[in-house]
C-alpha cells in the first residue's frame, strides 16, 4: 500500500505568510494531503456535485463580489452549506476581508480563514506548486547525488567502492554536492524526479579513513545544494575480465524509479581509472544526448558510410 503524506496547515501559512482571520481548534492538527486546490464559484452558486472537500478552498475577487451581490440572508445559507462539508481551510486572497457571514458559519462549523495579499491566481500557482514537492512520493536509496556541470549524477554501487571519495574529488573540482549515503528521491512529476539528503546527514560525507566531514564548511557554501533533478545513474561496479562492457554507447540503459525511467551508465573501476574526469565527461555527454546529439550514432554511421564507400570502390 502506497504512504500517504501530508502537510500540516500551519506550516503551509508559515511557508506563505497566510493571515490567520479565524483558526479552528484543531489548526494544529489539519494537513493537506492532495496536490490540488480548488476555487469554489459553482459551490457559492449552488452546485455541489463532484465537490472535492479535501481541497484548499481559495476565493478571489471572482467569488467575492458575486457573494456581496447577495443578501445577507442568502451569504449565510452559503457560507453554511460550505463549510458543513468540513473543507481544510477557505484562504481569501487579494487582501479581501471575510463577510460577517463567513466569519459566522466559520466558527459555527470550526472551519479555519486565512487571508493573502497575492493575486488568486499567483497563490493557486504558488501552493500547487508548493503541495506538489511536498506530497510527491518518494523513497530512500543508498548512493551519492551530485550536481556535475548542471546535470543530477546519482551515484549508485556497493559500499567501500569509492562515491563518496569521488564525491569530494568532484566538489574540489568546482562541482556541487546534494547528499551522501542516503538520498530521498521524489517524484515532482510524471517524467521527473528529485533528489536531497535526509536533514540529518545533509552536507556530510563519511570518508573512510578520516571520519565524517562538513562538505559546507571544509569547501564552502558554494559547494553544497540542497535539491537536484536527478537526470542520469551512474551504476559503478568492481572491473570484471569475464564481462564485456560497453565502449561505443550505443545502446541506452535506463533505471526505473517510482515508475520514472533515468538514462543509466554503468562503469567499471579499477586502480588507475579517473573516476571523477569520467563523470564529468558522462554529464557533459548526458546533456548533449538530451540536446538531440548521440556521438555513437553518429559514429556508427561514419563507420558504416566508410565501409559502404570502400565496398563500391572494389566493385
């Protein structure tokens, strides 16, 4: 069965600076735990059919105005009906101050008021967009994620085998760690996928041999970032005589992830290999891929146009 996660109400009106103008007695204890939020113009109207009470409610300048063109009789009956389907909270945006009837049935049926200066259509954006990281699913997978040239490198592989070495290898050239260890990858949408470290290991390497490190405060500030898409998978395994390994590139791995598929490569290592100067070349060579350029395409062809020239001239 899939974990379901939430976010408490109170920290996403912390996050965006929500004016609480009436706080149910259990705002403590209310979370969020869908993506989307809804504008209730046809429920004002009287249309409750396919309402999704689970929702942030949010009202703008839309519904506000048709509701003071009604009486105070009929706001009521409104605001009544509304709130009896226990929504998580009504925000009103645009800096538009709750009727006398809406304060009334609020608290009648202990439904929380927040209030924003935004647009209606800026903070529907902005909280969709804060819900969908938040709420994304996710798992916890042993490796290293790193920010190489703008590309997320995953680093996966036995442990002793060297990513967290690289790691640092990587951050002294110029290029970003995000976790060590344990990565906490999300899905932020139906083709992508996010990775960061667990608060608790966040920006510490374990190098064996030395000990724990501060990746932040040994390299600086600019040597850390907390959240990367993760675009490519680098599975680094032990070299082996008996396998053959691929040296054109021509065909694409791919490892799936919470049902995403992620461009993989698998290198071998052994003493003497560079294995940070070929994670940068595989970045560099992952974005010219997503670019529309594949060097082992246009390889094969050169090979097979050469052959083709070479089988006329003997004819």
């Amino acid at each position: 069965m899939d974990e379901i996660y939430s976010v408490p109400l109170a920290e996403l009106a912390e996050e965006f600076h929500l004016e609480i103008a009436f706080a149910a007695t259990d705002y403590a204890s209310i979370c969020l735990t869908v993506q989307d939020v809804s504008r209730p113009g046809l429920q004002v109207a009287g249309y409750f059919d396919h309402f999704e009470p689970v929702r942030l409610q949010v009202m703008g300048n839309v519904e506000m105005s048709y509701l003071e063109k009604l009486t105070a009789a009929e706001r009521l009956v409104t605001f009544d009906r509304l709130f009896s389907y226990k929504v998580p909270a009504l925000l009103i945006a645009r800096d538009i101050p709750p009727s006398a009837e809406c304060m009334e049935m609020a608290k009648k049926h202990n439904i929380t008021v927040l209030r924003t200066k935004q647009s209606t259509s800026t903070i529907i954006s902005d909280i969709i967009t804060y819900l969908r990281a938040a709420l994304a699913p996710r798992i916890t997978r042993h490796g290293v994620l790193m920010e190489v040239y703008g590309e997320g490198l995953l680093l996966i592989g036995d442990s002793g085998i060297g990513k967290s070495e690289t790691a640092v290898e990587l951050v002294k050239r110029g290029h970003r760690l995000i976790a060590d260890d344990a990565v906490e990858i999300r899905k932020i949408s139906s083709n992508s996928l996010s990775g960061t470290a667990p608060a608790l290991i966040r920006n510490y390497v374990e190098m064996r041999g030395i000990g724990i490190i501060n990746v932040a405060k040994l390299f600086g500030m600019g040597a850390v970032k907390a959240e990367n898409e993760i675009n490519l998978v680098v599975n680094i395994v032990p070299w082996n005589n008996n396998v053959a390994y691929d040296r054109l590139g021509a065909e694409e791995d791919f490892m799936e992830i919470l049902g995403v598929k992620i461009p993989m490569n698998t290198i071998p290592v052994t003493p003497g290999r560079n294995l940070a100067v070929i994670l940068e070349v595989a970045a560099m060579n992952n974005r010219q891929r997503k670019m529309g350029y594949n060097p082992a395409l246009e390889f094969t062809e050169q090979i097979n146009r050469h052959y083709e020239e070479s089988a006329r001239q003997q004819e």
